[in-house]
C-alpha cells in the first residue's frame, strides 16, 4: 500500500488534500474459467497528432487500440467491437468502425475469434435521406455481410434510421425477420435505450416499455434459432429481469445495465444475465476476477470485488448518459492505456471538472488505478489545464 496523495479542488476551487487507498486490484492471471458470459465493449483510442479536423472523421491509434484489445483478452473477458463505447455514430463512422473490427479479428488467434462480436448497423445511412424499409434493410445487410466476410461474429445494433421510419411494431418484425434470415451464426440483438442515443426514442415502435417489449420478444421468439442473445441497456434491473423470465430457451439475456449488473450477472433462482458491457472496459481486473470467483462458487468474493465499482459506473454513466465514453477513457489515461486525453470528436470536453475529481476518487476506492504513482502524476498533470497547481 502506498501513501500517496493529491491535492483536489471543491466545486468552489479551494484544495484539500486527497490521500489515495493506492491499493490496485491484481491483475488476474489465466487460465481464465468463468460460468458467465462476459463481453467488454471497448473503446478506441484517438491519435492526437493527426492532422485530420476531429469534425471530419477520426483519426485513430490503431497500435494503442488494438494493445487495449489484448489487455481485455488476456483477462479471459471478450470484446464487443466498434460499439457504442468505441464513440459508434458518435464519432466512429462506418468505414473506420469496419477498419477497426477488420484489424481487431486478424490480430488474434483463431481461437480468440470466438469472444469477439461485432457491431453491425445502418449508421452509413443518413437518417433522414432513408425514404423505406427496403432502404434501412439494405443498409443492414452491406455491414453484415463484411463483418461476416471478415470471420466475425455479429451484434445487430439498434438503427437510428428505422426508428425514423418505421410506422408500425410490424415494420420491425419484418425488417429483423429479413436480416437474420441472411446472418451465418446466432447474433445478438441490441436493445439500447434513449437515454444512451436520443434519436433510438420510440424503438420497436412504442413509446412505453410494455408494448416495445412485446415486439421485440415476438421477433425473438420468430426468429429464436438465428439469435444467441440480446443485450438490453436500458438502465432499469425490473425491465431486464422481466424480459428475461420470458426469452425463449437457449436465448441469453445479456446485461447491459451499468447500474445494477452486479446482481444481474450474479442472478436469482430463475436465471442469471450473461454481460455485454461498457463499464467492462474500465473496471476489467475487477470484473474478471469477480467472475472467476462467482464460477467457485464465493459470491462473498464477488461481490466484494464489484461493489466499489458500482458507484464509478454510476458516475461514469450519469445524464447526459451518452457521454459516458468520456469517463471511459479518462480512466483509460489514468491506468497508462493511452499516453494523453484526447478523444475522437473532441469528446473529452463533454463533462466538466468535478466529475473528472469524482472520478479519480472512486477508481481509487475500487483499486482501479493499476500504478497509483502514474495515475496522481497524470491528474496533475490534467489540473494544470484547469490553472490547479499545488
């Protein structure tokens, strides 16, 4: 244990000294053996000496990308690639997100390949130049078919352009109906809620969770032997448990609550949710540890690992929730994955000061700083942006 500490600022600027639990969890070491399936949706890291305007596309480190891959593999978690956390639509655009899934899978081995998913979507569709659902399918079935070209293994992500169109739950039983039919293995669905993306408001064309929830089990159950799972972010444990108790047989529910998945993953006497998450990312050593031990049957231990984690992904996923990437990947500076702050978009000016100091305490509360002493010279070195000197 270390005795470091730091000098933080209040919401008023005054200082006060922080002394740091500087206890980081150990990295988990292999064979990794887990009874949950456990996927980590990463993010990319920017490269912060390209010339390229951040409006006009993104400018990648692929070297430091792909290292964070490897990372995350090596802890025996999968990877959910060019997803909502890589900044996808948000900064990601198709033609680098297709780049980025083509590099991810030819960078690992072949065994590998099998806890990799990948993104597909309609994000190359301008929303509002799609005039029919024929338009929205054809969208699909192009990303589909070079993810499958490439060797990988499919999440079917929610479309912005069929929310815009569709008129009826029944356009989105037909449209999933005539994607799946071209997939070559089980996908998974992604049910992802507006409070993550604005414009996905009103998915399968309902206002409120009772009837969505309806249409979406009915293209499931219609189409149950072309679909693995579905992931569901809607930040509520009842809805994803309720949906869950009612998946056909041999359909995983797959946790994407950044809230409540502790309990979720951990489960109740009518089933567990598997995990496609993007808190996964940063809290990895404890999420693969806290598996590890739930797969032995020490639920103390999980739980002990997981809970301090749950109030950083709390904060991290705090409204404006769509900006949650940007603590995803201070954290990812912190812990030395990347070598400065910069995020594609200029997405690292999407949260204000406090909630960065915030941040730095409750990783540190979950042993989530791997170096302590890297991690106070880097807050440092971030304060004198905001003229905090000590």
């Amino acid at each position: 244990m270390t005795a470091l500490a730091i000098a933080l600022p209040d919401e008023t600027g005054r200082l006060a000294a922080y002394a740091l639990k500087g206890n980081p969890i150990e990295m988990p070491a292999g064979p990794h053996r887990f009874n949950r399936m456990a996927y980590a949706a990463v993010h990319v890291v920017a490269d912060p000496f390209a010339a390229r305007e951040p409006g006009l596309g993104p400018a990648i480190d692929w070297e430091a990308t792909l290292a964070f891959r490897r990372h995350i593999l090596d802890l025996g978690l999968g990877v959910a690639e060019a997803m909502d956390t890589a900044q996808r639509g948000m900064g990601l655009d198709w033609p680098a997100a297709r780049q980025l899934i083509e590099r991810t899978l030819a960078g690992v081995a072949p065994d590998e390949r099998t806890r990799i998913v990948s993104g597909v979507g309609t994000d190359h569709l301008d929303p509002a130049e799609a005039r029919s659902l024929n338009d929205v399918v054809t969208a699909y079935l192009e990303q589909l078919a070079a993810v499958q070209k490439a060797g990988g293994r499919i999440v079917l992500m929610a479309s912005r352009a069929l929310a815009r169109i569709a008129s009826s739950p029944a356009d989105y039983e037909a449209v999933y109906a005539r994607v799946l039919a071209e997939a070559d293995a089980p996908v998974i669905l992604h049910w992802l809620g507006e409070m993550f993306d604005p414009a996905l408001a009103g998915y399968w064309g309902a206002a409120e969770f009772p009837p969505a929830l309806e249409t979406a089990l009915a293209v499931i159950h219609a189409n149950a032997a072309r679909i693995d799972g579905i992931k569901l972010s809607l930040l509520d444990d009842r809805k994803e448990i309720e949906m869950r108790r009612r998946l056909p047989d041999g359909v995983r529910m797959y946790t994407g609550d950044d809230f409540n998945y502790p309990a979720l993953i951990e489960g109740d006497d009518q089933g567990h949710s598997d995990a496609l998450l993007g808190i996964f990312d940063p809290i990895a050593p404890a999420a693969s540890a806290a598996l590890s031990a739930l797969a032995e049957n020490d639920p103390a231990t999980y739980h002990r690992l997981l809970a301090p984690t749950a109030p950083l992904s709390r904060l991290i996923f705090r409204a404006p929730t769509q900006h949650y990437k940007t603590g995803v990947v201070f954290l990812a500076y912190l812990n030395g994955f990347q070598d400065h702050f910069v995020m594609i978009g200029g997405a690292q000016a999407m949260r204000p000061l406090p909630y960065f100091i915030d941040l730095f305490r409750l990783a540190d509360a979950a042993g989530l700083l791997r170096d302590p002493e890297r991690a106070v010279a880097r807050m440092r070195w971030f304060l004198r942006l905001y003229r905090v000197e000590a």
